[in-house]
C-alpha cells in the first residue's frame, strides 16, 4: 500500500481532504501533518519566516521517515517552500495549487485569483504567472482578497464567510476567463456556484489527482 502524506496549516482542510482521498483513493494510505501556528506567522510577517521553512523541512523529512511515498502540502501560503524544499526530499514534494494554476491558463488569458487570506493570495497569483510563462502564454491576473471571509471562517461563521466570498467571486468572474480559488478550504463553495458560467478552480481535487499520480 502506496503513503501519501498531507501537510496541513489549518485543521479546515483536514476532514475534507481525508474525506477527498478516502473516496478517490481507498487503497492509499494517508497520514496527516497539521500545524495550525504555521499560517499565523506567515500571516503576522506577511512571508513565510525561517522558523515556518525550518518546521516545514522537519514535517516533510518526519513523513518521509514515517513511509511516506509522497508529501503534498494543502496550504498555498506556503507553496513557496514547498518548491525551495523540493530537491532535498528523498520523495515527490507536491503543492496542492501546481495543476490548478496551470489549468487555469489552458483556459484564459485573463485569470483571477481570490483568496480571503492576504498571504495566500500573491503566492498563487505568482503561481499562475509562471505557469504561463512555462506554458508560454500571455496572462493577465487580478488579485481579489476578501477581507473578513477567514475571520468569519474560523469563527465558526461558515454561513458568512460564504455570503462574502461569493459575492466578490460573482463580481471577479463577471471580468475573468476563469477565476482560481487561492485557498483549499474555498473549494466548499463549489456546489453552490452552479449560475455563473465563469470556470471556477479549486485545488483538491487536480491537486490530489496529480500525488496520486506521483505514487503511481
């Protein structure tokens, strides 16, 4: 049996990404990291700090000792390590956002990104520009934060977070090709986006599709 292991830096992606691989993959095993201080201190210094890179290398290097055949990290605010880390790993280090970014520039020249949190957002958005150039294709991204939605999050105020997001998604999409959610834990507002005709992407699903493919 194949070992995926998932870094996490908030416990919202855990349930429904333990639940994503259980349903797609029941043969692989997978073992989760969370570190929730992670996010609040890329968040507080607005980049991911040594300590953030040296903690990350640690959980990494712990999945690898534990079986794992492959470690992917769920959390964009930090997918900028996961590629400053990826070479010293002795197995495929994997960001959940790569194919989503360059989904979304098969799909359009004008892309926008949204996110509720600030550090998240340029990160992708730096994603999705290079996925264009190795592509080779001319695109244009817009940034959209949506302030108070990861507050209202975390909060328990799931209902409200949505309100928000949604309403700045619509207004996005209304001037986009294809609007890229920054965060893993956005992707919950995929079934109900079913009126707007913009492509919305989110990252679990091509993200967990592309370490399966690494395990293979």
């Amino acid at each position: 049996m194949k070992t995926l292991a998932l870094l996490h830096t908030t416990p919202v992606t855990v349930a429904s990404m333990k639940a994503l691989a259980s349903e797609r993959a029941p043969n692989v095993r997978v073992v989760n990291i969370l570190d929730d201080s992670l996010l609040p201190e890329v968040m507080a210094a607005g980049r991911p700090t040594e300590g953030v890179r040296a903690r990350m290398r640690a959980y990494a290097e712990n999945a690898v000792a534990a079986g794992a055949d492959a470690v992917m990290c769920c959390c964009s605010s930090v997918g900028d390590v996961v590629d400053d880390l990826r070479d010293d790993l002795s197995v495929p280090f994997l960001r959940i956002d790569a194919p989503m970014a360059v989904r979304a520039v098969a799909l359009g020249s004008n892309v926008g990104v949204i996110a509720t949190v600030r550090s998240t957002l340029e990160p992708t958005a730096n994603l999705v520009e290079r996925a264009a150039r190795e592509a080779g294709r001319d695109a244009t991204v817009e940034r959209v934060l949506v302030e108070g939605a990861y507050d209202a999050l975390v909060a328990g105020h799931a209902e409200r977070h949505d309100e928000l997001v949604k309403a700045a998604l619509s207004n996005l999409a209304a001037r986009s090709d294809v609007v890229v959610l920054a965060q893993a834990s956005m992707a919950r507002l995929l079934p109900s986006l079913h009126d707007l005709t913009t492509p919305v992407l989110s990252s679990p699903e091509s993200g967990l599709a592309k370490a399966l493919e690494a395990l293979s």
